[in-house]
C-alpha cells in the first residue's frame, strides 16, 4: 500500500486527533471517509444536484428524508371542498430517480380571506380543522420551518424511476409539467 504524507498545522492538529479517535484509532481512515464524502459531494454538484431535506410524516415531531436532488417542478392543487391543499415538488436524484415531496396541509389562504371571515365561513371552516395555533400567517412554525406537516397536515417522499411511472400515480397536470420541465436545458447559454 503506498505511503501519503500529510503536512498539519499546529492550529489544525488538535482536528486530527479528534477525527482520529471518532474513528476508532485510525487517522488514515477518518480521513478516507472525509474524502469519500468531498468527492461525493463535489461531484454532485457538478451534476447540478444539491442536498435536500423534506419533511416527511405528520404531527409535532418533525422527521426528515435527505438526499442529492435537482429541483424538476413543483405544483399545486386543491383538495375536495378546498379546505385542504397538495403540494408537490420534484426532484431529479443522483441516481437519475424521480423523488416527489408530497405535503397535504390546510389551505391557509382560503382560511385567512376576510371576506370568507365577513361571511362567517371560516367559522364553520375552521371547526372542521385541529388548527395548529402557534403557526404564523405567513406559513413559518415557531421553529422557522416553513412546512405544514406539524400543522394539521402531513408530508411523504415518493421515489419513481420514470416519468411513465409517476404519471401512473399522480394527476396528470404534474407528470406533464416533469416531463416537459426535464426536456428543457437546464442551463440556456445565450450569445448575447
């Protein structure tokens, strides 16, 4: 096995050891998976992907999914009588996968009209909802998330590997809107 030697700064040692004791005793090896994760990570971007994290489930305790992705579409419809909203956003993965954050929440907007509060709409709307209270108008919990999944609503991630496959699962405005989204250049260079 070859040799590499690697000059430290006085300033930057007391890492090393640190990265070397996390990794059970072996420098060598805090500092391969370092690596694997620099080249991954460059590489990715290179590719135009970059880390995403969706929130996934329902109720108070957040849970998240992460991954490598490029932002493809994102869409919007209402439910039934309006009182509810999907939301879609779709990535492109690293692995060339379709992954699709779908969030059902509240439609805050219907909620928040005055004029459905002159009415008195609202009144009977918003008896027919747990209203998460500690959520601001503009969409941002306490805690600065702006996902509605601990506010009467819940979030999923849905992995395809094709367009065909998710326009068998999803309204078809989406999947036309993916489609149309992925055969457009991502980068337009223009000779202006």
């Amino acid at each position: 096995m070859p040799n590499k030697t690697i000059y430290v700064s006085d300033g930057d040692l007391p890492v090393f050891q640190r990265a070397q004791e996390l990794a059970g005793g072996s420098l060598s090896a805090a500092i391969t998976q370092a690596l694997h994760g620099f080249v991954t990570a460059k590489e990715a971007q290179m590719q135009g992907l970059s880390e995403i994290k969706v929130r996934v489930g329902s109720g108070d305790v957040p849970r998240y999914q992460r991954f490598r992705g490029a932002l493809v579409a994102r869409w919007q419809h209402q439910l039934g009588t309006g009182a509810q909203v999907e939301d879609f956003t779709v990535y492109r993965t690293a692995k060339q996968a379709l992954a699709v954050h779908r969030r059902v929440h509240p439609d805050w907007k219907r909620w928040s009209d005055p004029k459905r509060w002159a009415s008195g709409e609202n009144s009977v709307w918003s008896q027919d909802w747990d209203v998460d209270w500690h959520v601001g108008w503009n969409g941002e919990s306490a805690s600065g998330s702006s996902d509605w999944s601990g506010s009467g609503g819940t979030g999923a991630l849905e992995v395809y590997d094709s367009v065909a496959a998710l326009r068998d699962e999803l309204p078809a405005e989406l999947a036309d809107l993916v489609e149309q989204n992925l055969a457009t250049p991502e980068v337009e260079d223009l000779d202006i």
